[in-house]
C-alpha cells in the first residue's frame, strides 16, 4: 500500500540532495552563520512559517502553527561548519576554507525539508512545530546564546527531538538510546605562574615549564587512579604554549585541554581533581597555577519515554530491525542544553559511506541516502505528537 508520507518525501528527494549540495558549498563557521541563517529564514518564509532571525546571533526560529491549540514539538538542527579546509574533491566542496565536516548541512537540510513537507499539512496539526536552527555547536555555545534571547521561553515546548547524522554507522540504521549518546565536553584553560630569568641560573627563578609538564602528567592520573574502571573520562591537554628562547625561563606557561564524562557526577569529579592538582602541584613547586573553565556542555542524554516513542517512529521508517541502542560516544553536543530544559531525544542517523573518513576530518563524507529517513522521522513525529 502506497504511503503518503513515505510517497512525499520520495517525491522530494531531488530537492533534498540538492539543498544538502548547495549548503555543502556554503559553510560559515559558529555565529558567522549569516548566509546560511539567510537561506534557510528564506525557504522557511516561503512554505508560510513564521520566521525569526537573529535568535542566539546567527540562529533562526521557524514556527509552524496548526490549526488548533495542542502540544507545541520543537525540532533542533545545528548549522555550522568546522575551519577545516576540505579535501574530498567533491564536485560541490567548499572552496572557503570552512568545512560542513560534521554534517550539519545535513541537519540543516532535513529540518528544513520537514517544515515544507509539513507546512501543506499544518491543518492536521493540533499545536505547532518549533524549527530552532541552532549555530555555533561545534563551540558548544549556541544553544545557550538562543537561550539567552528567548528560545525556551518564547517558544515553550514539551518535547525536542534532533538528529546527528554518524558516518560511523551503516546507512538505513537509527541509534536511538534510552539514556546517554554522546559525553559532556568542556574546554579547560590553566596558567601556570613562576618567575622568569636566565635558563643557566634556575635557583634565581620558579620555572612554569616544569609546573606545566609536572601538572599535566599528575592530571593522567585522574581516569586511571581517582575514577571508577566502571565510569567513563577523558582528560585531554591539546596546547601548552610557554617561552621565548632555550636558554631563558619563562614567567609563564598555558596548557589547553579538554574534559569528557558520560554523567554529570563524573563531569564534577574531574573538574574537582583538575582543581586540587593544578593549585596543589604548583604551590609544592613554589609556583601558582588557576583552571578557568573557558566553555562546556553537559552529558547529551535522552528522556527514556520520549525515547521510547522516536525509537517506535524510527521503526516505522525505517524498519524494526534497524532501529536499537548504539553505544554512547565520547564526543559533545550542546544539544545537551535542550534535552536539560525540554524532555526530548536525539538520535544517531546511520550514514557510512566507503571511502571517507570520520567526523571533522578533511575527507568526511556521508551517505546522502540517510536524508530521507532523517526527513521522515521528522515529519512522522510531527503527525504523530500533534495529532
Ligand atoms: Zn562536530
Ligand atoms: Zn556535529
């Protein structure tokens, strides 16, 4: 039996990989999203929503009304691209030097694919479709920057769902987990203070380089001495800058990292030990050192019941078999902020494609056959809440 759902979002699979193609060339980086949110504020207005630019900088809000009161659904797509300079010799690769390398043109796509195929059918909705096109993820500070220009509290909703395409899943799976899908992530900054002087007199000085290294290698010992085999953390140091010559000894040194959990006790614990080791580690060094927490989303995790429901919407498109829990990933998401304001669910949109590589390389690709059942999910669950 033919499906009208299924039947339009076939019948608008042109446009889909088209727009996919034309936002692949385009990407801007977070809240430098200004032609993106224009296009996007663009086809929105011209299916009939209401439209508003502007939310969190670079975000945009597209509200599609029913035609009676009723549950109001929020639906999040992020929109922003990675500096990355791309090298997947793909006929629409970007030639900016940003990159779509997580796949938020195929976020952006699938939203904005739902809100046209949804907006002829606004007359069997009994509620309304809160579209947040959220900017700025890959900083993980663009759902707090929508937050802070009303986006909870203008658009009040009962649920939010989304998508993250994973190109480390088969095409056709959906991911939909009854608890947590990706960790929390924090951006951590330390500066360590000594006394700067000559590299051959290191009586006269307090050296930071050796605090620096000393702090960094005592902060291995946080997963693998002071956390549970049980729990999940990553303590990740990715710059140390410090100094100006060999032979001269700096006044100070700074080491940037990064900090994963999959719960937010654990989240707290690191953040406590990275506390203790930083002061501690210093002053026993005769120096001083200060963590500053630069920014930072929680654990992305799923309401069990809303879960529950997106993953029996998933199995009507995709089929029952090829919807299940996948194992939580150590990356972050600030979707994480909707999910602690809104019960709601994210789910993993299988999308491998031979011959790429992962998420934020230069040569990441992802199968643009997962975009039809990221659509329809969205649609479907549209129909189904707000019926
Ligand atoms: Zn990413
Ligand atoms: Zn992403």
């Amino acid at each position: 039996m033919p499906d009208p759902v299924r039947e339009s979002v076939q019948s608008k699979l042109t446009d889909i990989v088209a727009m996919r193609r034309k936002l692949h060339a385009m990407p801007e980086t977070g809240f430098k999203e200004t032609a993106t949110a224009a296009y996007i504020a663009d086809r929105l207005k011209a299916a009939g929503l209401e439209v508003h630019t502007g939310i969190g900088q670079t975000g945009v809000v597209g509200v599609l009304n029913g035609s009676s009161d009723g549950p109001s659904l929020m639906v999040r797509a992020d929109i922003d691209g990675l500096p990355v300079i791309e090298k997947t010799g793909l006929e629409f690769a970007s030639e900016n030097g940003v990159m779509h390398a997580c796949g938020h043109d195929g976020h952006i796509t699938m939203a904005v694919a739902a809100a046209e195929l949804l907006a002829p059918m606004k007359d069997r909705l009994k509620g309304r479709v809160v579209f947040a096109f959220q900017p700025a993820e890959e900083i993980v500070t663009g759902a707090l920057a929508m937050e802070q220009d009303g986006l909870f509290d203008r658009w009040q909703s009962d649920r939010v769902i989304g998508t993250h395409l994973w190109n480390q899943l088969p095409t056709g799976f959906v991911g939909v987990n009854r608890g947590t899908v990706f960790a929390s992530a924090d951006a951590i900054r330390i500066e360590v203070t000594g006394k700067g002087g000559h590299g051959a007199m290191p009586h006269m000085t307090v050296d930071p380089v050796a605090m620096a290294a000393q702090i960094v290698s005592t902060a291995q010992t946080i997963v693998s001495r002071e956390l549970s085999p049980n729990e999940m953390g990553v303590v990740t140091f990715g710059q140390i800058h410090g100094g100006s010559a060999p032979n001269v000894i700096a006044d100070n040194v700074v080491v940037e990292g990064t900090v994963r959990a999959y719960i937010p006790e654990v989240r707290e614990q690191i953040f406590d030990s990275l506390r203790r080791i930083t002061a501690n580690v210093a002053s026993a060094m005769r120096g001083t050192a200060s963590l500053e927490h630069l920014y930072g989303a929680p654990p992305v995790i799923n309401n069990p019941g809303v879960a529950n429901w997106v993953s029996g919407i998933a199995a009507q498109v995709a089929g029952e078999e090829s919807v299940d829990e996948s194992p939580p990933v150590s990356v972050g998401d600030d979707m994480a902020e909707f999910l602690n304001r809104i019960p709601g669910t994210y789910f993993l949109l299988g999308a491998a494609k031979e011959g790429t590589e992962g998420h934020h390389n230069a040569r990441f690709d992802f199968d643009e056959d997962c975009l039809p059942i990221g659509t329809e999910i969205f649609v479907r669950s549209a129909l189904d809440y707000l019926k």
